[in-house]
C-alpha cells in the first residue's frame, strides 16, 4: 500500500468516526426523517456535507412537502445541529455543526474541539 493510500484510508476512517460519533450524540433527539436525511448526506461523502442542505434538497430526500421540510430544518436550527446561512428566502442553506473530533485533513469542523462530550478524547 502506498503512502498515499493509506492517507485516504485514515481519512475515509476519521470521515466515518466523525459520522457515528454525530449519530451517537443526537441519537435521542433526531426525528426518524430527520437521521435519514442527515445520513443520506453523510453517505455522499465530506465534500457533500460541506455544501450543506437547502429545504430543497430535504424536500427531495425525506420526500415530504416543502413546508415540512422547512419546520423540520428550523427544529435542528433550534436543537444546534444544523446551523442556518444569512440568504433568505429559498436560497437559505443550512451547515451541519460537526463537532471537532475530526481531524483538520477531514475539513468539517465548525466547532471548537471543546464541544466534546465527557469522556471523549480529541484525536
């Protein structure tokens, strides 16, 4: 295995301890349609997850009306998981808050490495 295989193999690894480590923490308080559509996210990969989610595209995931979609998306505003953008109207988009377990070559952190529960020790 090459140097730089084995780099993309920690970083695919890291990708998915951040992603279990995400589930585990709001496990109790994500709604069913909620987990499948932040995991469907997760499934297409960091540069996705990056992009965020509009209430388009959750409208489209989690196959519900628009005005569900956005209900939906502000509960995870108000329960700190996701974190609204300043556009408004339908251009507004929405970050998913990971908390920083994950290492900088992952690039999806958005919250002091102090968010981490007890317990939990940062990489």
């Amino acid at each position: 295995m090459t140097i730089r295989a084995t780099l993309e193999a920690k970083k695919e690894a890291m990708y998915l301890v951040v992603r279990n480590h995400f589930f585990l923490k709001y496990q109790n308080i994500i709604s069913a349609r909620s987990k499948k559509v932040l995991r469907k996210l997760f499934e297409m990969g960091p540069e996705r997850l990056k992009d965020g989610l509009s209430a388009k595209s959750y409208t489209k995931i989690a196959g519900t009306s628009p005005a569900t979609a956005t209900r939906e998306l502000n509960q995870l505003v108000k329960q700190g998981i996701l974190q609204r953008g300043t556009q408004g109207g339908r251009s507004v988009n929405y970050k998913i808050l990971i908390d920083s377990i994950d290492p900088p070559e992952i690039g999806l952190s958005t919250q002091p490495r102090t968010n981490l529960p007890s317990g939990h020790i940062a990489p």
